[in-house]
C-alpha cells in the first residue's frame, strides 16, 4: 500500500496540529494589539476631557470677573448719575442718621 498508512496519518496530524496552534498563537497577538490600541483610545479620552474641564474652569474664572467688573461699572454709573457725592435719591449720604 503506497498511501494513507500510519505513518503519514501521523505527520498529517501533526502538520495540522502546528497550523492550529500558530492560528491560536496569532489570534492572542492580535487580540494584545486590540487591546493595546483601545487602551490608547480611553487614555486619548481621558486627556481630551480633562483638557475640556480645565477650559471650562477657565471660561468660568473670566466670565466671573466679567460679571464682577460689570457691576462695578453700573455701581460707578450709577454714582456719577447721583453726582458722586454718595448721596441717595434722598440726599441721604451712607451712615448719615436722619
């Protein structure tokens, strides 16, 4: 018999064998590659949100002084507009007992 005797039945098998567990080691390679890169992905996240909160507080430090340097100017208008003398509508000065 020329063909299919043991020997070959054998080698067959351990040919397959050895494509089987190279398929498996490449599948855990890129499976580690996968993971690498998604893990790369959420630290990019991270740091885009963070760079997105610290913008935020800046936005709020100068929108807060923009609203106190607003009321100091209506409060100096207001002033000028009672003639700076620190008088009320009245004529009453602040701390003046009447």
């Amino acid at each position: 018999m020329n063909f299919g005797n043991a020997a070959d039945l054998t080698a067959d098998t351990h040919m397959l064998a050895q494509e089987d567990a190279r398929r498996i080691y490449e599948q855990g390679a890129e499976n580690v590659r996968g993971y690498n890169i998604e893990g790369m992905n959420y630290q990019s996240q991270g740091r885009a949100a963070r760079s997105r909160g610290n913008a935020a507080f800046v936005g709020s430090l100068f929108s807060a002084a923009g609203t106190a340097l607003g009321g100091a100017s209506q409060y100096s208008s207001l002033k000028a507009k009672m003639g700076g003398s620190g008088r009320n509508a009245y004529g009453i000065s602040g701390g003046e007992i009447y």
